[in-house]
C-alpha cells in the first residue's frame, strides 16, 4: 500500500476470510512519518477490517526505524476501550511472539461467540437510528423497532441513535459511529444490524460492504414478519408479492451485499436461492403470483358477495398492531382466533357471525393490524384484504390505552384509513385494557376522544360497547332504509 504523509488507502479485502468470531488473518504494518503512535484512523481501520494487528513504524531523520506502536482488538471491552494498545517497542527488540497472540485472541473470541451460540436461538441485533428528529420521537421509534425486531424473534442487544443535521447520503451513519457499530456488533455478537430508516440499494450495499454484517431496514423486517406470520395461501402470496416487489429495484448490484439482502435474516425471507435469478425471472415470477392472487380473490369476492346477499351488517375490527382486536373478536363470538403478544400476530382476515343482545345477527371480522410506516409494497399486496373493509357498516376502531405511543398509534391508523379511502365508515373508538390504566385516566380518555373503555379479555366489560354497537346499527338500518342505500342490512332478524 502507497499513501501520502496523512493516510494509507486500504486496498479491498474482501476476498479474506471474516466472520465466525474469527480475525481477518491479516496484519497491517505501516510507516508514520512524523513520530506519531498510533492514529484515531489506524484504530479504526483495525476494528472495522477486523485485522489481526495494526502496527504503525516511526523513524528517525535518516529514515531508520525507530519504534513500532501496535495495537490488537479486545474481545471484550475495557474501561470503553474496544482495543489494546502496546507498550511501543524498540525496533531491535521486536520478539514479541505475534502468532501467539492473535492465536489466543482468536480463541478468545471464538470461545465467546460459541458461548453466545449456545445461548441464543434468536438471532442477535444491533439496532440503529439516524435521524433529524427530535429526540423523543427517534425514541419511540426505537422502541417500537425493539418490539418490531422481537416479533420476529430476533433479540436486541443494542441499540444506536445518532441525531445529525445532515444525513450521510452513502453510510447514513458518520464514518466514526460505523466503526463504533461494528466493534459493538462483535462484542455483543450480534450478525445484524437493523436501521430505523428506509436504506436504499446503495446504501445497504456500502454499509454491508464496510461492515461485513447483515444490514436490514425497518420495511424489510416488517416484510420478515409478515412473511412468518402468513398462513393462507392467498397470505403467502401477497407477501412474497410485497418482497419481490422490494427488492426488485434492489437487484441490481452482486456480491456480498446482495447476497445478504436476500438471504433475508437468517434465510429466511424469498431465501438466497430463488433470489438468485436475474431481474427477469423476479418479474416473471411477480407475474405469475399476481395471477394466482386474482384468481383466490375472484373466489373471494364471490363468497362477499354470497355474504352482502344475505345482508347481515358488517362489523370490521380495525387498530394498530397489538391493540387486541383478535382477543376483542375472541371475547365477542367465543372463538379461538390466534391472539397473542407480538406484532402482527393477525394476517389473515377472519370472519364470525355473531346475535347482539337485543336483536340483530352481525358479521364480525378481525383484520391485520397497521403500523407506522406500513411498507407501501404490503399496502399494494393486502389491497385486496384491505379492500374488504369496504364493505364494512361500521368500523370498531381498537386503541390501546395503556400503550405509551397511543395517540401516535391513533393517529397513524386514521390517516391509513383515510389513505384506502375508508374514512366515509362510521368508526366507533374503542378504547382497550382498560384494566392496566387508573379509572381516573380512563374516564379522561373515553371523554376526549369519544370512545367506549373495555377490556378485551373481560366479557363483563363489554355490555356498554355492545350497547352502542346497536344503536349504531339501527341507526343504520333506519338511515339505510330511508336513504335506500347501495348496502342492504337485514331489516329481520
Ligand atoms: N391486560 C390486557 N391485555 C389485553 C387486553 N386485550 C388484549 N390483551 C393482550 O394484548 C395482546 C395482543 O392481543 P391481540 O388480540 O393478539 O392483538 P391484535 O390487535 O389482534 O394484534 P395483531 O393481530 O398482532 O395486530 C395479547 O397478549 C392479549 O392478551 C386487555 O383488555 N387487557
Ligand atoms: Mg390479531
């Protein structure tokens, strides 16, 4: 390597082994000019290319060498310090026995990554936020990244947020945070890092490429959960729709940073393999999944129409993710539909017939929830299953109150509802676990946003809901019949 009196310029070395709790197998030995030990820069180089040495040459006026400044990486972090610095020694006394150390470094650090191997199941991810955004809003971001990234099993062992004035457009992240991040990623073991923000191609591929670890944005976890959580066929189809349709414009680098891309977190995702193919096959392959989606949802839209025929009003439930809406529809027509404490644990809508108290047969159906943010690839492939809100009567809008966010959550789902041109559905606000909230709080929030407290879990707090779920649907059916509106709603029953 040839550099000036500033900086060396490391050549590309990717094609040296890195991984697996293991050092790069390679020392870098170089000149300082000027006397100096070793630099902010040499520390950096050696952590971000995992070298097994960094050693820095100072001579004297004749060119002769003087010293030798040497430092290796540590396995485990000392006093904030990722790195040992040695003593400098003189250049007649280099003795040192250097394939010792980095042997013993070596089985340090593989000792500690099977150590962590052993303990985990759950893939291990730093989590990482650039933001401009006022503090506590990154945050609550974060947070909502946390649950995000455990939904899909993966666990979180740190977590990163930088505010900056301007974002960098190739690393997003400041050159000196990346290094932090990867000496972060190795102690903790972690394989993974997860951006709040939307990572374009380029980016994704810089980062990986620096960092040597898998790098994942929010949509593309959000695309991971979906992708487990998928149960139907007509599921399925729609999001490995919503990924081929993400990586898509994606595809267009090789080499590590797109195999890693498309592995997705621990292969799973549209898997390294089919990915494989060129642009192309992904459009034919888009092509042929979205014919077999339209024939499931001509299927489905004649069982809709079998099911408007017959004229039952339809009640849909509707919120963010988690809120309990499953556990609502469970609690209301004694089912057993998957309710659980994870995102997204509904995909598939799902449907109930159920007599209210008074009178009236209803349809009741749980949804998938929403989410900030929710990736535009999954909006276009559950179009379909969104779209059968439409033929909701009234929409039982499900808000948790004991969530920090709720109002952020309240919000989002509004303005989804206005984005799928929902929002002419009469809505009524159910305001849900009410059991982890003070009394106090609940009459508050049930005042200012006009809404009926329940606990999902608690058939005794429902009377009140179920009360007002009635008088909507007369209400309705009066309005239905004098205005003769396009849906029936039985008027028997
Ligand atoms: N304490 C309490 N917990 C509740 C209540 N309602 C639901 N939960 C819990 O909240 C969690 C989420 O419930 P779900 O019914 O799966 O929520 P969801 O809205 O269907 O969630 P997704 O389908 O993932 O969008 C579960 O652990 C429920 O047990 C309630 O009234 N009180
Ligand atoms: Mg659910």
């Amino acid at each position: 390597m040839v550099g000036n009196h500033q900086r060396i310029v490391i050549p590309n070395l990717e094609k040296y082994r890195s991984g697996g709790g293991r050092l790069k197998g390679l020392r870098c030995v170089h000149t300082h000019l000027q006397h100096e030990p070793l630099t902010q820069d040499d520390l950096m180089d050696l952590a971000l290319l995992n070298l097994d040495l960094i050693a820095a040459v100072t001579m004297d006026e004749h060119g002769r060498p003087q010293q030798i400044h040497a430092a290796h990486l540590l396995p485990e972090g000392r006093n904030g310090e990722n790195w040992e610095i040695l003593a400098p020694l003189g250049s007649g006394q280099l003795d040192m026995d250097c394939q010792g150390l980095i042997r013993s470094l070596e089985s340090e650090f593989a000792r500690k990554a099977r150590a962590l191997k052993v303990k985990r199941k759950w893939e291990r991810a730093v989590l990482v936020s650039v933001t401009t955004a006022p503090k506590d809003v990154a945050q609550d971001s974060m947070a909502e990244l946390t649950e995000l990234a455990e939904s899909s099993r993966i666990a979180v062992v740190d977590t990163l947020i930088q505010h900056r004035h301007r974002i960098d457009p190739r690393f997003l992240v400041g050159e000196g945070k990346i290094s932090e991040l990867v000496i972060l990623a190795l102690q903790r073991g972690a394989d993974l890092l997860i951006f709040d923000q939307e990572l374009n191609p380029s980016q994704v591929r810089s980062i990986t490429e620096l960092t040597e670890l898998k790098v994942i944005d929010r949509t593309q976890l959000i695309l991971d959960i979906f992708a487990q959580r998928a149960q139907s066929r007509e599921g399925r189809i729609q999001v490995e729709l919503a990924q081929l349709k993400y990586l898509l414009p994606r595809l267009t680098g090789k080499g590590t940073a797109m195999s890693r891309l498309t592995g997705g977190i621990g292969g799973r995702g549209p898997g390294e393999t089919k990915l494989e193919v060129d642009r192309r096959r992904v459009r034919d392959r888009i092509a042929h999944l979205e014919k077999s989606l339209a024939s499931i949802q001509r299927q489905r839209a004649q069982r809709r129409a079998k099911r408007n025929k017959k004229g039952l009003p339809v009640i849909s439930i509707i919120g963010y993710t988690n809120v309990g809406k499953s556990t609502l529809l469970n609690t209301l027509t004694r089912s057993s539909v998957l309710a659980e404490r994870r995102l997204f644990a509904t995909l598939d809508p799902t449907s109930r017939k159920k007599r209210l108290p008074k009178e009236a047969e209803v349809i009741i159906t749980d949804t998938v929830g929403f989410i900030r943010q929710l990736p535009q690839e999954l909006i276009t492939a559950f179009r379909a299953t969104l779209e059968e809100l439409e033929d909701a009567h009234l929409l039982l809008h499900v808000i948790d109150i004991s969530h920090p966010r709720c109002l952020h959550q309240i919000q989002c789902v509004e303005r989804i509802l206005e984005e799928l041109r929902l929002e002419r559905i009469p809505v009524l606000r159910v305001l849900n676990k009410q059991d982890l909230v003070g009394p106090k709080t609940v009459r508050t929030l049930a005042r200012r946003w006009d809404g009926v407290p329940i606990s999902a879990n608690d058939e005794h707090t429902l009377a009140p809901l179920l009360e007002r779920i009635e008088s909507h649907i007369s209400r309705l059916r009066k309005h239905a019949a004098y205005a003769g509106a396009a849906k029936p709603i039985a008027v028997s029953a």
